[in-house]
C-alpha cells in the first residue's frame, strides 16, 4: 500500500484528513507534527490522536532552533515586514515544514505529501510550491481543497467516524502560532469596521491590564542578529520567547492587517508579535547608526522584496540566494546595542550604540569641538545648485510670481497649452 505523509497539528482539519485520505486514495498515512514553537499544543498528545485516528505512525520534531538559525534570523536581517507590517511568522514556518515533509516521505519511502490549506489561502502555495521544487516526484494532497465541507461537515464527519477531536465547539476563529508570532482570522474578525474583541489576543495584555510605568530593556546586535537581552547572552529560541513574554506584557505587538493575499484577495488578519515587533524596530535603528544613506536606502528595496518572496512561497529559489547573499553583506557592520522603552503597547527608543556606528559627534556637534568645515559648504552648495540655477536662467526668466509657484500644479501646465 502507497504511502503519504501528512502535515498533522491536531486540529479539526488534520484529524479529519487522516481518515479521509485512507478512505479516498487507500494510503496509509503518516503524521508529522513539526514544532515551530506553538506553545499551544501538548505534541504528546498530538500523536497519541493521530495513532487513535489511524495513523500508522505518528513523527513529532522539534525544529526551533532551525526555524530561527534559517528563517527567523535571516528574515529580521533583511528587515522583511510584508506590506511593511506582518513579520511573516506563519509563511517563514510553512518551508521549514515543508522540508521536513520531503525529508520524512524519503525516509519512510513515500509517494505523497499532504496538508490542511484551504483552496483561499496563502498557506497551499507555499507548501505546494516548496514540495514541487525539493521533491518534484511526490504527489501532493490538499484534503480541504479537495473535500469543500463545511466546518459543521467536518465535525460531523469526525463523530460519525468516531475521530477524537478537541472541543471545537468554543473556537470562535482560526489561529496559527509559532515563535516569531501568532495569527488570528475568522469569524467576527471578517467585519473591518468591527474593532478586534479582547478575546482575539493572547499574547498582549489590553491597555487595562498593561503595567502603569514603562519597562526599559537593551538588546545587543551581532551582525544584524540579536545575541544578548540586558547584557545576557541567549540562544536565539531562548531570546524570542523571553521577549515575547516581556513586550507582551506591555501590550506591545499587536498588528492589525489588511492585507493583500497572493491569491487575489484581501483578508483581514490580527497578528500579535512582541518580540518581532520590539527586534525589528531595534534593528532598525541599530542600521541607522551603521548604514550609509545609500545602503540604507537601498536596503529598504530589498526588505520589500524579500518580504514578498517569503509571502509568496518562493523561499527555496535563486531569488532567494541572491538577496541573502546582499544582506549578508550588508549586515557585515549592524552591530551594537539598543536600549528601548516598552509602555502602552508602544517601543520608544531610548538610546543607541555601536563599535562601527558613523554618528561622528565632531562632525554633527554644534557646540565646542565642531569639526565640520563650514565654508566648504558654500563650494558645495554653488556645485548642487548649478543645474537648476542654469534651468532658471534659460527657461524661467521673466516668469510672475504666480507662475513661479505653480509650476507643479497640472493645471496651470495646462493653461500653457
């Protein structure tokens, strides 16, 4: 009998999907569950229902330390903030399971993958996308896409096939979780105009229950990469979930999204990201230190690009490649320490240094101990105003005072025609 091995996180989707597959395509079924940092969920538990449900066997992984080393560090290098707000925690972890799906269908001489997307979401391209390039031999399963049930479906489904499920009864959205963040959609959350309830969030206190005095904190950079919190040394799993706790608390990290799904349509999407939220604004200014204008600005470019590439699904592609081997790069001097201020939901910044920082306070002093050569400026500002002055002499002389100032209004352009 073939065999397939399935994406399994114990929910509603997945533990139907067991059966399911068995049923319709006669496979056996073997589950991975690959943990991403999802503190939500007892994994002991996870296998022992999939064992029940009938899978053959059952695999559980712990990956974190790989999700930051490849994924979560990587993308806080290059500034990758999707639409410039969601730090892309759900569509980092997707290749990463991904991987791991072709690793275990080798091992355990497969034929298929499968998984739990949707036939509307994000989630199927990446996972489809990242098999098809790792293991273009393997078929892929999409139970969900394919069986178009309801959720009550699915439930009754599950109870006329006696499948053990969790008490989905008193789930009012769809969540995923990892350690770079968590996502929220669903249900009441699919109104814009309605303000995301309280019970939507985990991680962040609301304002009522956030502390009344801020919380300082310094977070120490290594190339681009956070290796200390208040001067001790952490491992990077170990620092994300110190910091998520700390900035949760402070109600720091909540993001509220609509956003451009790559499927075409927009979705409304509640994240909370602590310590994303808190190490992106670090980094940031930990660059601003130690960046030239130029590679600054440019950067920027690249931070929306790859933030796109991961969004999309194409982690495993050259593209891909070729921006890591620019922002290695340009991180090679993105190292120094920030101190924030975490209150009120808010990361003020509090203070900023660096071995390799070009704030040059001789240069930037106006006080005693100014080195800057204030009349070469006048040599500098003749030269950067030589084409305009030019300009104006050939083609504005004579021009009315009204004429001068609305030379950027079209309309008036228009009067000339």
């Amino acid at each position: 009998m073939e065999k397939v091995v399935l994406a399994y996180s114990g929910g509603l989707d997945t533990s139907v999907a067991i059966r399911w597959i068995k049923e319709k395509y006669n496979m056996e079924v073997i589950t991975l569950t690959v943990d991403v940092g999802a503190n939500d969920r007892d994994l002991n538990s996870i296998r022992e229902r999939a064992l029940q449900i009938g899978a053959v066997d059952a695999i559980v992984r712990d990956v974190k330390e790989d999700f930051v080393k490849y994924f979560i560090w990587p993308g806080l290098q290059a500034g990758a903030l999707y639409e410039g707000e969601y730090p892309l925690a759900t569509a980092f972890a997707r290749p990463l399971i991904a991987w791991n799906l072709v690793q275990v269908a080798r091992e355990k001489g497969a034929q298929a993958v499968a998984h739990g997307c949707t036939g509307k979401g994000n989630d199927q391209v990446r996972f489809d996308v990242s098999v098809s390039v790792l293991a273009p031999e393997l078929k892929i399963i999409a139970p969900v896409r394919e069986w178009r049930m309801t959720r009550d479906a699915e439930i009754e489904y599950a109870h006329q096939n006696n499948i053990p499920l969790q008490d989905v009864s008193k789930k009012k959205y769809s969540v995923d979780q990892n350690l770079w963040g968590r996502s929220v959609e669903a249900g009441i959350l699919e109104d814009p105009w309605v303000e995301a309830p309280e019970d939507a969030y985990e991680w962040t206190a609301g304002p009522e229950s956030q502390p009344s005095t801020p919380q300082y904190l310094e977070i120490e950079f290594d190339r681009g990469i956070p290796v200390a919190l208040d001067g001790q040394r952490l491992d990077g799993v170990s620092l994300i979930t110190k910091l998520n706790e700390i900035a949760g608390q402070h109600g720091v990290g909540r993001i509220d999204h609509l956003e451009n799904r790559l499927v075409g349509i927009k979705s409304r999407e509640i994240y909370e990201a602590p310590a994303a939220v808190v190490l992106h604004k670090a980094h940031g200014w930990i660059e601003d230190m130690t960046l030239t204008k130029e590679s600054a600005r440019f950067k920027a470019k690249v931070a929306a690009e790859y933030a796109d590439m991961v969004y999309n699904g194409q982690w495993f592609s050259p593209l891909n490649q070729d921006l890591a081997a620019y922002v290695a790069s340009n991180q090679r001097y993105v190292s120094g320490t920030v101190r924030v201020k975490l209150f009120r939901g808010q990361v003020y910044k509090a203070g900023s240094r660096s071995p390799k920082s070009l704030y040059n306070f001789a240069l930037a002093t106006y006080d005693k101990g100014d080195q800057y050569n204030h009349d070469a400026a006048i040599g500098f500002i003749n030269i950067f105003g030589l084409s305009l002055r030019n300009q104006s002499q050939i083609q504005l002389i004579g021009s009315t005072q009204d004429e001068m100032l609305s030379l950027a209004a079209p309309e008036e352009l228009d009067k000339e025609k």
